[in-house]
C-alpha cells in the first residue's frame, strides 16, 4: 500500500491505521533516509496504542521499550541500528527472548544496518519511506 503525507500529522495518521494491523510477534522494518518520517511513524503507532509519554528515537540509546495494554500484545520495542557497523552488534543485545516472545512488538529502524545472514531477524512488515520535499514522504507498507 503506497500513502502520501504532507505532515507529521498525516504521517501519524497513516501510523494509527497501520497499528491496527499489527499482532504479537510482528517484527517491522523501517526502511528509508535520514529525516524521513521513521521515528515520527513510531511515534503514531505508539499513540495508536494508547502509549502517552513521550517517543523518543532510539538512534543514541539503541533500544526503546513502551509498555502497552489491551492488546495481543504487551510492549514495543523500537531499535535504531543506524550506529551499527555488523551483525554482531545486534547480537550483542541480547534480544533472542524478545524475539520468542509473541506479546512482544519490534519497530526496526536502519535494519540493514544490524542484520545479515549471522542475525535470525526477518520482519513480518517492512516499510520504506522516501522523502519527496521539505514535508511529503511517501510510504510503503509492505
């Protein structure tokens, strides 16, 4: 499905649909530039949830985690692997009891970055955000 948003707010939209999707054990990737819309399309998600702190990127912390409730699932995680050089970096969180987990939700920024044949993390939904000016993206869940 290919969206146009011409805001935070319209990206946040298309995010609200998307979360009604998701089921327990959904790994998504989040595929596209800098600035692109990826964390602000999280940011969405989350609110679709019914999460109300704040949504921060993960881009120095690596990894996020927001309780949620009411749902096949009970918590997110967002990971950004932009600063990864390899594989084995993701290794080295730990996440494999995470990813056993099917109350457990992944938002992946910058997969490319952290997976590869030696990581066992393959997404059930990947979507690629390309920037087409100051304030539209476009957005393709696939």
């Amino acid at each position: 499905m290919l969206y146009t948003s011409n805001s935070q707010e319209e990206t946040k939209k298309i995010a609200d649909t998307f979360a009604k999707t998701l089921v327990g054990g959904d790994v998504v990737f989040l595929e596209g530039d800098l600035g692109a819309g990826k964390t602000t399309f999280t940011q969405g998600v989350l609110e679709s949830l019914g999460y109300t702190d704040p949504v921060r990127s993960p881009t120095f912390s690596i990894m996020n985690m927001y309780p949620v409730q009411n749902h096949s699932f009970s918590k997110v995680i967002h990971l950004d692997f932009y600063r990864f050089n390899s594989p084995e970096e993701v290794r080295a969180l730990g996440l494999e009891e995470f990813l056993e987990d099917p109350k457990t939700i992944f938002l992946i920024e910058w997969p490319e970055k952290g997976t590869g044949d030696s990581i066992s993390i393959r997404p059930t939904k990947t979507i690629h955000f390309r920037t087409m000016g100051e304030y539209d993206r476009e957005i393709e869940i696939n």
